[in-house]
C-alpha cells in the first residue's frame, strides 16, 4: 500500500510538471517498422501549436502535419535516433496557429531491452521579436 501511495504520488508530481511548464513536450513512440506515432503532449504544446492533444495522440507525423513538415520532423527523428543522444535545432512549421519558429531538443529513450522506443521532445516557440 505504501509504494503504491508513492507511485502515485510521484505520477501526479509528474503530471503536474509536465502540465504546469510553459514550453511544449511531445512523446513520440518509435514503431517497430522504424514509423513514428505520438503518444501524448501537454497543454502548452496544444497552445502553442494549435494540434489539440487528442488528435495528436495515436497520430503519426503524416497524419497530424502536412507532408513537407512531416518529411522535416521524421528526418530530426531519425537523425536523434542515429546520434543515439540528445539533439537541439531551429525548425519552422505550418501549424493550426499559423506559420511558427521553434528551438526543439529531442531525447531518445531506451527500452529495458536497449531499443530506443520513445523521443521525448521539448519545444519552445520563437518570437521574432524576442531576437
């Protein structure tokens, strides 16, 4: 009963990070074929992006952006799983919200058995006014 009390307790201290930071965070399944499908992003990704987190999640990047912008973020996928660490990079994407900048970090995450399965992402919006 008690580590069951802490995991749960350390799920919501989880939750309420992820869901309280003002940057964007997406996960992002690595299939077996090598395709990529979202997993689940927080509220700043839906605000900033304009892609809510329902129909984000289960979406592949074909799915849930247009095929120029889904060509881009497969290939920084890629390559993030090719270094086999964390890589950072600018990139401009047609969202919902419009024509936006972001600097994006990905993180690849191994499985118990070794096999990257997951890149999580952290994205923070660019304002032209800010540089």
């Amino acid at each position: 009963v008690e580590l069951e009390s802490r995991v749960t307790e350390s799920e919501r201290l989880y939750r309420s990070i992820v869901d309280g930071v003002g940057e964007a965070i997406f996960l992002v399944r690595v299939e077996a074929d090598g395709g990529f499908r979202y997993l689940a992003s927080n509220p700043s990704h839906e605000r900033a992006s304009g892609l809510t987190q329902e129909a984000l999640a289960g979406a592949t990047p074909e799915e849930a952006l247009s095929p120029e912008d889904a060509r881009h973020v497969v290939a920084q996928y890629r390559h993030c799983l090719e270094v086999g660490h964390a890589t950072r990079y600018r990139e401009t994407l047609e969202l919902p919200v419009g024509r936006t900048e972001w600097q994006t970090t990905l993180t690849p995450i191994r499985d118990e058995t070794g096999r990257f399965s997951l890149i999580a992402g952290v994205a923070a919006r660019v304002d032209p006014d800010d540089e």
